[in-house]
C-alpha cells in the first residue's frame, strides 16, 4: 500500500465530496437591544415599533398633562403661578402616596378595596396615642404607619393563605376598619392637630432657603446621571449593547432643565413659599418604591406573579409571600397618607379617609399608566396620575367650577384611561406580544 493511501484525508483538503466543516454558530441578538447603539434612528424605529404593538407606556399621560397646562393656562394665566403649583405639588403628595401602595397591588392583578378606611385608621391612631394620650409625636408617627402595615398584612394573609378573594377581604377591610377608626375617636367628632407638631409639619412646612430646592433638584441630577453611566457600565462589562455617551448627556439635559425649572418656579417668583417638605416626601417615596420594583428580586417577583401567578409558582417563587407582603405594603402607605390628609384637613375625624379618597387614589393608579389586568406598570404612574387627577381639580378650581364639574371629569379621563389600557392590550394580542 503506497504512502499516499495510508496518510489520512483532512477533512478540510477541499476535495470534491467533502463536506465542509460547520460554521461556528453566532449567538442570536435581539435587534432591540442594538436600538442604544444605532442612536437617535434606533430610537425612533424602536418608537414606531412599540406604536404598532399597543405598547403606549406613559405617552398618552404626559400629552395629556401637556394639554391640561396649555388648556388652563389659556383660562387662567394664574394656573401656572408658584403658588399654584405649590397647591398641585402639596395635595399630590398624600394620595399619591397611597396610590404607590395600590400600583403594587395593580401589579399583582388584585384590587385594594381598604386604602381609604385604612388611611383614617392610621390618622386615628397617630391623634388618640399623640393628643389624647400625650405620646411623643414621632412615636405616635411611627406607630400609626406599623398599624397600617399590620393591617394591610392581615388582609394579605386571608387573601393568600385562606384563598378568600381580595375583593371580599379588602371590602371587608374597608367596613370594620371605618367602624374601628368611629369607635377609636370616640365622642370626638375631631381630634385637631397641635400647632407645630410633625404631621402639621407634613403638608405646612416650606424649605425657604433657595438652596434648599436648588439643592434637591442638583442632587437629582447627579443621581439620574450617574444612574446612566452605572448602568452602561454594567452593560458594557455583561457583553451588552450600552446607552452611548451622547444619549446620557441629552437625557441628563433634559432631566436638569425640567429639575432646574422646578426649582426655580417654587423659588424665584413673587408669592413662591419655597420647596414643599411633602414633595421631597412624596419623592423619597416614589424613588425608594421604584428601586425596589425595578432593581430588586421582590420587584421582579411583583411583576411575575402579576403576570401567571401559576407559572411563578412553577418557577420557584413564593406566590403567597408576595402576595401579603405587597397587601402590607399598601397598608403601610395607606396608613402614611392618611397623615398626610389630617395635616391638610387640620385634624383626625371619624369620616377621614372617606368621600372619594378611595377612587381618587385608584384613578391616580390607572389613569398614570397601570394596568387594570397585573403585570404592567411603574411606580411612577402614581405621580403621573395624581398630577393628571390634582390639576384638573386646581384648573377647575381657579375657574371657578363646582364640585361635581370635576368629579365628571375625572371620571371622564379615568374611563379614557382604562379604554387606552384595554385597547392597548388587544393591540398587543394582535402583534403577538400579549
């Protein structure tokens, strides 16, 4: 046998037959993680896409907050004042405070029937241990909150653990505890809030200082800014496309421009009283909430259970878990803003948390971006919602509309927001993103 037969034919000699070796395979990559590295073109691609598929995310809310400034502006030129948007930035705080809570239980696909009652109970509370019993005010704070967080687990564990509908438990919730807050008061039709104790101090007090706002605002945009260049990094170290440095800057401009604007209409003008102590509240809140839904484990689980409860529990999540810690959740906030309300209305009474607090504080929810149906949403929806609920009513207000005007109205965009949400939804049935 010659040399020639022997020596063994590479698999890459090129000789007719042969089959060539397999290419090496390369990983797929969805093209809308490469949006970030095509720039503005990307963007807007990516725009028109999200428009077809019904994914409208807060868009319809921020044009609507557009039209109502221009609409009332027009009316009134006063609805733009200092003063004005001090009145918005303060009576948002509270409600929206509570519609964090209930964006959280939206999330889960449930509803939370007991945010008002469970308000009033907290305002109750915080009066009967402070005023009537001569408890140091932040204890008395701080135990009205503890009570609310009690009470929305409560309502988690018979939601979770005994199977009883959220609906029925929370509906219950809103009876007995407005029978419970009654019976606190007891032959006080009000308990008044003592002049310059904490919860006057919530919706009362003002930064005057200019660098108080200024600062705040500055704080702002260093974190969002360094939020940017912390995430690209991540992404960059993980092998992912990254936000390029020219999108950082333009959106840290942006996020400046509407800080700084802020700061200066609740500072420069005649008649500014300075930076609200609720607004950095309401903030502090919605930025501690945000984090947790977006960056943390318990967030994402939020949002999976929202999404099938079933195929979360297949995936190792503790559906039950997360279910009564978002209930407790929600009571505490609710408990929170309840304060929030006594300091507004200058006191704890037996109907705090009554009326229309209780739709206001879902509408805001709604109306903001978050879906009747679990699993989609931002906290944020709560301040967008309540900015779209606060400033009809101060618009109305400054033209002199009575009450029920602007009940109809509200009625009218929260209607218009669950349409757009339903809508929305079989859009993305159609495309094949549901």
């Amino acid at each position: 046998m010659s040399d020639l037969a022997k020596t063994p034919t590479s698999k890459n000699s090129g000789a007719p037959g042969d089959t060539p070796p397999p290419a090496a395979p390369v990983p797929a990559v969805d093209p809308r993680l490469l949006v970030r590295e095509e720039g503005l073109a990307g963007y807007w691609s990516e725009f028109k896409r999200k428009m077809r598929g019904g994914e409208l995310g807060s868009l319809p809310v921020v044009i609507g907050l557009i039209v109502i400034a221009v609409v009332f502006q027009l009316k009134n030129d006063h609805f733009l004042d200092a003063s004005s948007l001090a009145n918005i930035a303060v009576f948002t705080s509270g409600l929206g405070i509570m519609a964090v809570g209930i964006v959280f239980v939206l999330l889960l696909g449930e509803i939370d029937l007991s945010v008002g009652s469970v308000a009033g109970m907290g305002a109750a509370v915080w009066a009967v241990l402070s005023v009537t019993h001569d408890l140091n005010d932040w204890l008395a704070v701080v135990m009205a909150v503890l009570a609310g967080l009690v009470i929305g687990a409560v309502h988690g564990f018979f939601f979770a653990k005994i199977g009883v509908p959220a609906f029925v438990v929370t509906l219950a919730g809103f009876l007995g505890w407005s029978g419970l807050q009654i019976w606190l008061m007891g032959g006080e039709g009000s308990i008044n809030t003592p002049e310059g104790s904490v919860v006057e101090d919530l919706t009362g007090h003002f930064f005057a200082e200019k660098g108080a706002a200024y600062g705040l605002a500055a704080v702002a945009i260093l974190a969002y800014a360094a939020s940017l260049l912390l995430d690209s990094k991540r992404r960059k170290a993980a092998g992912l496309p990254s936000r390029p440095v020219s999108e950082i800057v333009l959106r840290t401009v942006v996020v400046a421009v509407l800080a700084g604007g802020a700061a200066y209409v609740l500072n420069e003008p005649a008649g500014a009283r300075g930076l609200p102590l609720a607004l950095v509240l309401f903030l502090a809140v919605l930025v501690i909430a945000d984090f947790v839904a977006r960056r943390t484990t318990f967030g994402r689980q939020v949002f999976a259970v929202g999404g099938n409860a079933e195929a979360a529990r297949r995936a190792g999540i503790n559906v039950d878990r997360v279910r009564i810690i978002v209930f407790a959740v929600s009571g505490m906030l609710a408990a929170f803003g309840g304060l929030f309300i006594a300091s507004l209305s200058g006191g704890a009474t037996k109907s705090l948390g009554g009326g229309n607090t209780l739709m206001m504080v879902i509408a805001a929810a709604v109306i903001g971006g978050t879906s009747l149906f679990g699993g989609r949403g931002k906290v944020w929806s709560a301040l967008l919602g309540m900015l779209v609920i606060q400033s009809i009513q101060q618009g109305l207000n400054l033209l002199g509309m009575a009450s029920e005007i602007q009940y109809m109205i509200t009625g009218a965009v929260l209607l218009a927001a669950v349409v757009i949400d339903s809508v929305s939804r079989r859009t993305q049935k159609s495309a094949g993103r549901a």
